[in-house]
C-alpha cells in the first residue's frame, strides 16, 4: 500500500511540476511571437526594425509605409500597435 500512496505523490509532483513550466513558458512564448510578428510587418511595410520601434529607412524611396505595418502588426496581434511604428529616420 506505502507502494501505491508513493507513486501516487510522485505522479501528483510531476503534474504540478508540468504546469508550472507551462504557466511560465506562456508568456514568454506570446511575447516572443507578438515581436516577430511586429518585426515581419514592420520589414513587408518597408521599415528597419531599431530598438524595439518600426522606423523609416535612411534614403527611404517612398516605399515605407507605416499604416500598412501598423494594420499588419494590429491583424497578427489582435491588438494596438501604434507605438511600435513611427515616421522617424532610422539611424
């Protein structure tokens, strides 16, 4: 019986050991990938991605578009991206 009660705490150790992996893995996963996403929209609008922001090119063509990488960014995350992408020269 002492057998059973052992594996028993065992199992319910692994289980608990399991879902605090998962409630720390989440966040930082979702981080990573809201990033990447912002990073890719900023990249297809025609931006350089520069300390975290979404900036205009040097000797930019024209081809920069903020509005279309602040839409993009906005449809991937599901939220409001409008500090990540700005109208200011990358250095």
């Amino acid at each position: 019986m002492k057998e059973a009660a052992g594996e028993a705490n065992l199992t319910v150790v692994a289980i608990i050991l399991i879902a605090v992996v998962v409630a720390v893995a989440t966040p930082l996963i979702n981080r990573l990938m809201s990033s990447s996403a912002a990073k890719s929209c900023c990249t297809d609008a025609g931006g350089v991605w520069q300390g975290g922001v979404c900036k205009k090119p040097k000797n930019d063509s024209g081809a920069y578009d903020s509005a279309a990488g602040k839409a993009c960014c906005e449809d991937a995350n599901g939220k409001d991206c409008d500090s990540k992408f700005t109208d200011t020269e990358a250095s």
